[in-house]
C-alpha cells in the first residue's frame, strides 16, 4: 500500500482550486509514475499526504493547432498520444521521437508529458525538444493564468517554479519556433527500452544552402535541469556545414555543460558524448531534408 | 480510507469499497482474488503486474485502485474464450514452448493478445518493442516472440478461425 492519507479526484479546473486549497499539503498525481514510485520508495515529500488526481480535468487534455499556428498540447497527454499525434508529427516531430524513447509501452501509456517536465528530473526525455522548441508552459493557479518559458520552469533537480495550488495546464509553441527546422534526438542508454539516459541531446536545426541559419542544442542529464548551448548557438550561425564546424560546435558545448561523475557513467564519458552527439544529431535532423 | 468505486472487471460489471492506499495490484489480488496478476518488481520496471485497461497495457503496480473507477479492466483471468477453451494468444505461447517458470507469462500474454489487437500485421522488431515492457529472466525472449508470430500468422491464415487446436498439456 501507499503511504497516503487520502485521495481526491478533480473533474475541472475550478474543482482542482478548491481541492487544493482546503488542502494545501495535497500533492497533485497525474499518470503516477514518478509519484507512486517515489511514494513505494518512501521518499518524504511523497508520503503522508493526500493524492488529488488531475487526468479527468478537460482543460488539461487534447492538442490544438491555433490560428497563429501556436501548438497548444495539454499537460495530461500521454507519451503515447504525442508520439502518434498527426498534429505533433506535422509541426513539432522532434518531440514525437524524442518521446517515443519513453520507459516501456506502460510507461509510455501512463506517463504524461506535464508530469515529465513537472518533476524535473534532467534526464526527462520531452525536456530537451521542449527546450529547444523555446516551449511556453503555461500555469494556473488562484491567481490567474502565466506563461513562462521553459527554460525558466526549472529551480534545480526535482524542483520547479510550481507553487502549491498551481497547476501546469498546457505547452505552447510558436510557429516561428518549429517552421523550417529540422529536429533529431539522442538518447544514450545502456538498453533501449526501460533505461533512463546516461546523457541526451536534442538538436533543431535550420539550414541556407550549405550553411547553418539556426541551431538549437539542448542536453539531458549534463546538469542538474536540461540545459540549452548559448556559446555553440551563436557560434552555429552562418557557419558552413562541415565536419570542422560540427567538431567545434560539440567542444563548444563544453562551456555550457556540467557533466558530473555519477553511478551511471563518469563525467570523462559524458564529456566526450558531449563533443560528439550534437553533430551526430544535426546530421541525423538534416538527412533527407 | 475507502472509496466505492464501479468497474468493469472481465466482462463483468463489479463494485468496490476499496482502501484507496491500494494500487490496482492490491486491490486484484487482496479484493478480488485474482492472484493471476504478479507482482515483480512493484515500481514499474518489469510488467509482471500488465493488465489491459481501456485497450492499453498498464503496470497495475503503480495504478491507483481507485482509478479503476468508470474503467474496463482485463487480467489473465479473462482471456480465455467464452467456453474455456485457451485464447489463440496462449495456445501459441504452449505450441511456441515460450513458458518457462511462468511468472512473466501473464504480463507477457496480456501485452502479447493487447498487441495483436492493436496492428493488423506484426513485424518481430514490432514485437519487440510491443513487449519492451515485460522482463522475462528465463526464457531469452526468442520463444516469445515466436508465440505471437505464430498467433500472428495464425491469424492472417484464417482470420475466422479464432479457436486454435486444443493442447493437452499432460504429454
Ligand atoms: C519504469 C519506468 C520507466 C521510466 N522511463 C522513463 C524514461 O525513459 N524517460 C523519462 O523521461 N521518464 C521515464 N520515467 C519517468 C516517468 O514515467 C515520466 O517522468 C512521466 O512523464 C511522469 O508523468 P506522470 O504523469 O506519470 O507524472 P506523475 O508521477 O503523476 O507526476 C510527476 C510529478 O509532477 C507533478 N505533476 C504532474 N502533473 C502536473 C501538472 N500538470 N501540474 C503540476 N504538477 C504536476 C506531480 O505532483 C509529481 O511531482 C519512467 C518511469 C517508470 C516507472
Ligand atoms: S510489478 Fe509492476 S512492473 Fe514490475
Ligand atoms: S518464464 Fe520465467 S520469467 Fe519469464
């Protein structure tokens, strides 16, 4: 059994608010399975209190394609709905690889992409297309409804913005942030299912003739939250595609990572992923482009 | 703390006042009795606890019983035909030889019956990432997935024959 006091299911919005605010310990559980496996673990800040169940709130669910060719995805879509949504597979396909590489079909049919980015690990697999997508989270709570950048979401390993209350309902996606890229994603596990990433990385590239007019690098599990490459960016841009460019867009990425030794791998290993997956990905993204 | 909850469980329409600190497992095994559902590893890795909810392979072991609520659920129990007779998707795990101690089996043919319903036809690098999700420590897998490409083919020969030759597992 679960070291829980009690459960609550929200049917809306407005049900989640007064949930949440008569008690305001409760901790949110969306597909469960960073809640549960925490809670069977008996990790402190998922025991002893009370589930308030999210999955039956509409506003959280289904994908939109806006007038302003804004994604709108909500946060309680499965991994399995994203990776064969015909709307992310159009506009956003980085993100339907990048979460097919999910766990197992289980996991895949549970887990939730608000759940993924709302518990912060830096392994999360959407993390990185999310990134690199320049990906808007909105968020409501009692106060009203905001929208903040991805990239400024996360506090550290396991730790968001999220106050007690509030809720992350939906991830936007500006046209301008997926129109004319090209995406590829590398998980580098020791298995292929079941397995989280010793090191990930998401590339988004945008390409003039034979030059680069954009790239968007973004790592897993190179830091404590994923991380986006400023210094390989700029150095990216209007630089001729070649091997030389590629070699040194990865060293360049070595400014902005934060590899650490732990019992996955060793920060040696990641370091030289580090300098060799972004090419890999933005050969990968370009082929057949 | 309990809450009542209403479900269909193997075709058939169930009520419970269920411990709502129980996960799906819990309540299947203690509730209900139906110990066909394994527990493994209890934390999602290894599929033993695969139930079919809605038409998706779920981990029971980290599914809320509560959640049950409004859901049809199929476990082991459930799969075989109307008048006893083993579901095609077990005779072929038999005929294939894929049991070993059988404690994967369950999960495995659970995923392996929602797979086949799920794509009209089966390549094995399908079948293999249909069944990533279910860990197996004795087999080595390759009896497995011939299980559900001999069900498969099965299938495709005669899409109207449902019933496969009866096996008398006595030898
Ligand atoms: C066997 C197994 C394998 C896995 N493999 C992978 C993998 O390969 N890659 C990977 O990235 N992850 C993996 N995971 C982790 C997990 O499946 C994902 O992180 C998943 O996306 C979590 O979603 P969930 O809906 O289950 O979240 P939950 O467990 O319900 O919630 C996770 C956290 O987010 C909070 N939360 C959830 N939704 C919201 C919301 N909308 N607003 C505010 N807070 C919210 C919860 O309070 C909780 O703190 C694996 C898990 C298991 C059990
Ligand atoms: S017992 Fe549920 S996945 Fe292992
Ligand atoms: S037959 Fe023993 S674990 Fe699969």
């Amino acid at each position: 059994m679960y070291d829980i006091t009690d459960y609550h299911e929200a049917t809306s919005l407005a049900e989640f608010f007064k949930l949440a605010a008569a008690d305001p310990k409760a901790r949110i559980v969306a597909g469960g399975t960073d809640t549960l496996v925490k809670s069977r673990a008996e990790v402190p800040a998922f025991t002893g209190m009370a589930l308030i169940g999210i999955t039956r709130i509409p506003e959280l669910q289904g994908i939109e394609y806006q007038a302003d060719g804004t994604l709108s995805i909500g946060a309680l879509n499965t991994f399995v709905t994203i990776e064969h949504d015909p709307l992310i597979q159009k506009y956003v396909p980085l993100l339907s690889q990048a979460v097919s590489l999910v766990g197992g079909p289980q996991t895949r049919h549970m887990g939730t992409i608000g759940g993924n980015i709302c518990n912060a690990g830096p392994a999360a697999d959407s993390a990185p297309a999310l990134f690199t997508y320049n990906t808007i989270c909105e968020i409501q709570g009692p106060d009203g409804i905001k929208d903040i950048p991805i990239a400024d979401f996360y506090r550290g390993p396991g730790q968001t913005i999220l106050k007690p209350g509030e809720v992350l309902t939906r991830f936007k996606i500006k046209a301008a942030d997926y129109q004319g890229f090209h995406g590829h994603y590398t998980k580098f596990a020791r298995r292929n299912a079941l397995d989280i990433a010793n090191l990930s990385c998401a590339a988004l590239v945008k390409v003039h003739g034979e030059q680069i007019s954009d790239l968007r690098l973004c790592f897993g599990a190179a830091g404590p939250t994923p991380l986006r490459m400023p210094v390989a960016e700029a150095y990216a841009q209007g630089k001729a595609l070649t091997d030389a460019t590629l070699a040194q867009i990865g060293q360049l990425c070595l400014r902005d990572t934060h590899d650490i030794t732990d019992w996955r791998d060793s920060k040696a290993f990641r370091d030289h992923l580090v300098t060799v997956l972004p090419g890999r990905d933005i050969t990968a993204a370009l082929r057949g482009a | 703390m309990k809450h009542e909850i209403n479900f269909t469980l193997n075709g058939e329409a169930v009520t419970c006042a269920v411990d709502i600190r129980k996960s799906l497992l819990e309540m299947l095994r203690d509730d209900f009795e139906l110990t066909g559902t394994k527990e493994g590893c209890g934390v999602g890795e290894c599929g033993a606890c695969s139930v079919i909810i809605d038409g998706r392979t779920v981990d029971s072991c980290i599914y809320l019983a509560v959640w049950a609520d409004g859901k049809a659920i199929t476990t082991i129990e459930g799969i075989a035909q109307a008048d006893g007779q083993l579901a095609p998707i077990q005779a072929a795990f038999i005929e294939a030889g894929a049991v070993q101690c059988g404690f994967c089996i369950p999960g495995m043919v659970l995923a392996s019956d929602q797979l086949l319903k799920d794509h009209a036809q089966l390549s094995r690098a399908e079948i293999r990432r249909g069944l990533s999700g279910n860990m197996c420590r004795c087999t080595g897998y390759q009896k497995i997935i011939d299980a559900v490409q001999l069900a498969d083919a099965k299938r495709q020969a005669d899409p109207k024959t449902v019933v496969l030759p009866h096996f008398n597992i006595e030898r």
